[in-house]
C-alpha cells in the first residue's frame, strides 16, 4: 500500500490498506490501515469512498488510535466537499468529544478563525464563552481563555486583554498548563 500511495496510483494502494486492515491481528494496525485507506481515496478525489472509510473507522473503533482523527477528517470533508456549516459543528463536536487528541486546538482555532471571518470577535467570544463548560477540565480548558484574551487583542482592548493573559496564567501556571511554551 504504501509504495502504491507513493507512486501515486490511489486506488491501489486503498485496496492494499482495505486487505491489510481485514488481515490485521491488531486493533492498533486496523485501524492504520483503514486510516491511510481513506486518505489514499482522499488522495485520489474520490471523497465518497474517502467518507465511508473515515466513517467505518469510526464506527469500528470509536474511541481506538484512529477513531478520533478519524472524526475530524470526516468533519474536514463535510467542510470541503458538502454542507460548511454542517461540517464546522461536526468539528465542534469532535473537539468536545476527544478534547485531548492533539487535533482538537487547532480545531477550536479554526472555529473560532470561522466565526470571526462570518460574524466578528464579539461572537468569537461569545462562542468561546459558550463552550468554555464543554472544555472545562481538559487540556483545551486554557485555549478558550487564550483565545478570548487574542480575540480581545484583536479588536484593540490591549488592556482587557492582557488582563485575560494574565488570568489564564494565573489558573494554569506553568509548568502544568497545556500552553507551557505561552506562559
């Protein structure tokens, strides 16, 4: 499969990943293989084959290596390929449901970089807010406090933002807060 996916023939190396996925002894390399199956698909434009693979990694194994990721591509699609605003609250819920898989704070950033595109800062936020319960005790708990203060900063409230860095430091100082590089 791989050095299908690497000469470019696609569907090739989707065959290949669908037999290594169905011949695997181990969760953990199923789902890889059902993983690179879809994104072979993806790569090969056929986006209904790459939404079933993506969807029947998910329903194999919700909550396995893949399942997650496999979640937020499908959200991805929806995004590129299908309805936007369906696709954007997928990628919310996503993020909610597997707040600790490394995709889910780009993925809030690119929300809130949506709203902020659609509607403004001032609903930016107020998504945020919204959601700040659904993120409470998690890693991303303290990117929705950054990401109010940058939006603050953005609309020129420097010190109300700062004000909101200051705050977001104070309940997750460092060396304990997800944004250790930030603090």
């Amino acid at each position: 499969g791989e050095r299908a996916l690497h000469a470019g023939r696609y569907d090739e190396a989707a065959r290949a990943y669908d037999d290594a996925a169905a011949k695997a002894l181990r969760v953990k390399d199923r789902d890889e293989a059902r993983f690179l199956q879809a994104r072979s698909y993806g790569k090969a434009g056929r986006w209904e084959d790459e939404r079933a693979a993506y969807q029947r990694l998910a329903a194999e194994s919700p909550t396995g290596p893949r399942g997650p990721r496999a979640a937020f591509e499908l959200a991805n699609l929806e995004i590129d390929h299908g309805d936007v605003e369906k696709g954007y609250a997928m990628l919310v819920a996503a993020a909610i449901r597997f707040p600790q898989n490394g995709v889910a704070r780009p993925t809030i950033r690119r929300v809130v970089a949506h709203i902020v595109e659609q509607r403004g800062e001032a609903a930016a936020r107020a998504w945020l807010a919204d959601h700040a319960a659904a993120f409470r005790g998690t890693d991303e708990d303290q990117t929705i406090g950054y990401e109010i203060a940058l939006s603050l900063e953005r609309e020129g409230k420097k010190q109300e933002a700062h004000d909101a860095l200051l705050e977001s430091a104070r309940t997750h100082p460092y060396p304990k807060g997800s944004l250790t590089d930030d603090a």
